[in-house]
C-alpha cells in the first residue's frame, strides 16, 4: 500500500473513531501515525527522474506576503492594482500558472508578494511561497468563500503550517537515556501522560523530557516532536463583494482575521493596505547625524519590540560594540530628545542619533 493510500485509510478511520474518553489513546496514534506519512509524501524524492521544472521568488523588499487562493479569485487583478506588476487576467481559470512576484509600498516599506494558486500541479508552489512568508493573504470569492477557506485551510494544515496560531507552549527535549520524564504546569484536558507516552513511541523515541505548560491538544504536541511547523498569521480576503448582499458583505466582514474587497470596483483596498501594515508588525526607524537632520528618505525596518541594539546592528555589525549611548526623538521617550542604551525599545517613527566611544 502507498503512502497516499495509507494517508486515506487513516483519515478515513478518525472520521469514523467517535471521539470520547475510551477512544483518545487510538486517536492520538492515529494522528501520530498520519503526521509521520504526510511528512514522507513532502520529501523529496532522490531519483533522478523525479527532477522537473522548479522555480524560485528573488527575495526583495522589507517584508514578504503570500498571496495564495484558488483561480478566478481576483489575484492577478489584485496584483496588478497594488503594484507594478503586469499579471494576465482573464475569465477562464488557470490564467496564471506559475509563481508571479510584485512589490507594493506600504507606509514607506517595501513588501515583496508572491502570488500564486493550487491547482494543475501547482501545490508545492503555495507551499514553498507561504512557508518563507512573513504573512498569508488567502484571496477568497465572497460568493463561495467560505468552501475555498476551508479547502485552503486544510491544505495548508496539512503541510505544517498553521495560520493564525502560535507554536504551542511545551518544552521537548530528547535524551539519551532515562525514559520519559513528563510534567505539566497546568491542568491537562486533551493530553495524558500515557497518551504523550503512546505518541512519542509512535515516533520511536523512548527517552525525553516533556513539559506542557499550556493545556495543548495531541495535535500540538505532534508539531513539537516534529518541530518544522510554520506559524503565522494570516488575512481572509473576501473578493468580489459587489455581487453578494450587503447582509452578507457584513456577515463576513465581521468574521476574525477577514476583509472585504472589491477588486474590479476598487473597493476596501485602502483598508486592506492598512490591516497588512499591521499583520506585518513592522516599524520604521529614522537616523540622524549629529548636527545634521533626520533622513526621512531612508528609513530602518525592523519588527516591532526591537530594539537600539537590533538597529546598531542593522546599521553596520561592529557597531553595538563601540556603543557609548544614543538620542532619541519620538513616542518611545519621555521627553526629546532622551539618553537611552542598547536596551531601549524604539517604537513607530522614532528618529535616532548613535554616539560611538
């Protein structure tokens, strides 16, 4: 039997396993077991005749978006509208079949996007593009958006990687010798330590150290042991919206994580611009030298939570260590301009001024 077979047999008896208390043990092997293949059916394969066509997306810009979705979404319109990118758009499906890149200027920074959509052989694009971005757009028709979204969802789970989830929260650590060593910090609903015991033997690991210090599911502690889960957040984009109810414009645009918009009626994309700044989690960090004005042409783009040091850094790799302090102008300080250290977080727009020794 082939592992897609096997992939199938397996799914196909969790949908009939009832899930209650006197089934969990079987569940969670079960799952186990389906994780170990659908990671074989994602390796390569090391014979010469599986060589093919490959492709690959020049990294550019400050941040990288995904856009994924099924054809006839809207993607290339989308793409063309928001940048420079010239992508054929047409009525019939597949008119885009390879993996098309764009940059588009968001509040003075530069996000490279990918654009790309399953189908006639293309699901290891979306994997490779979604797994190497800093954020997901999943462009859905509003007229069956909610079918596409939970197609997509399930390819991608499937994968690894995991939208709008964060890693969970259990320490694992594989030893040499001394059996399993399980512990929690808190109380456990979903997971024993018969059943972490039960998976980690699936996996042929028999010595370890667990600690759960989150009440996780099975699932969960599945990505852990097998470590190469992708977490990261993720836009539902609702296209076309001029051909749905205003009831239903409402009803999805209320939905966790989604906006509504309209590419052929140019609808909604400023907002849309808006809510990618902020999934992006990005900020922009002025300079300026002594003497002289700040330089509002060139910004640093760091994630948000960095640091003076994170922008010493960026500015040259020997820098943090002839440091002697640094002035800073903006939301950060008290006042402008403050004495700060290597510790100090910047925010959003704030201007600085190094001071070597």
């Amino acid at each position: 039997m082939g592992i897609l077979e096997k992939i199938s047999e397996i799914e196909k008896e969790i949908a009939r396993t009832q899930k209650n208390k006197a089934t969990e043990y079987h569940l969670g092997l079960l799952k186990a077991k389906l994780a170990k293949y659908r990671a074989q059916l994602l390796e390569p394969s090391k014979s010469a005749s599986s060589k093919g066509e490959g492709f690959d997306v020049m990294k550019s810009g400050d941040a990288r978006v995904a856009l994924i979705g099924f054809p006839s979404v809207g993607k290339s319109t989308f793409l063309s509208l928001m940048t420079s990118t010239a992508s054929e758009a047409a009525s019939y499906e597949f008119t885009t079949l390879t993996c098309i890149p764009g940059v588009i200027e968001v509040s003075g920074v530069y996000n490279h996007i990918p654009s790309t959509c399953p189908g006639k052989g293309r699901g290891r694009q979306v994997i490779a593009v979604a797994r190497t971005a800093d954020v997901v757009i999943m462009m859905l028709d509003a007229t069956k958006g909610e079918v596409q979204r939970s197609l997509l969802e399930k390819e991608l789970e499937s994968v690894g990687i995991r939208l709008n989830k964060h890693k969970p929260n259990i320490y694992f650590k594989p030893k040499k010798g001394g059996g399993i060593s399980f512990n929690s910090t808190v109380t456990l609903t979903q997971c024993s330590e018969k059943l972490v015991q039960l998976i980690l033997h699936e996996y042929k690991i028999f010595n370890a150290e667990v600690l759960f210090r989150e009440d996780c599911s099975p699932d969960e502690f599945i990505d852990v042991i097998v470590g190469n889960r992708v977490y990261m957040p993720c836009l539902y984009v609702y296209n076309k919206i001029d051909q749905i109810s205003m009831e239903e414009v409402d009803r999805l645009a209320r939905k966790p994580n989604s906006v509504v918009i309209s590419c052929g009626m140019k609808l909604n994309l400023d907002y849309l611009l808006e809510m990618l700044w902020e999934y992006l989690a990005l900020t922009c960090i002025y300079t300026k030298k002594r003497g002289q004005r700040p330089d509002f042409t060139d910004a640093i783009i760091l994630r948000k939570g960095a640091s003076v040091e994170h922008v010493c850094h960026r500015i040259h790799r020997s820098l943090a260590s002839q440091f002697k302090y640094a002035l800073v102008w903006g939301t950060s300080t008290k006042y402008s301009p403050q004495r700060v250290g290597l510790t100090h977080t910047m925010e959003h727009e704030d201007v600085i001024q190094i001071v070597k020794k």
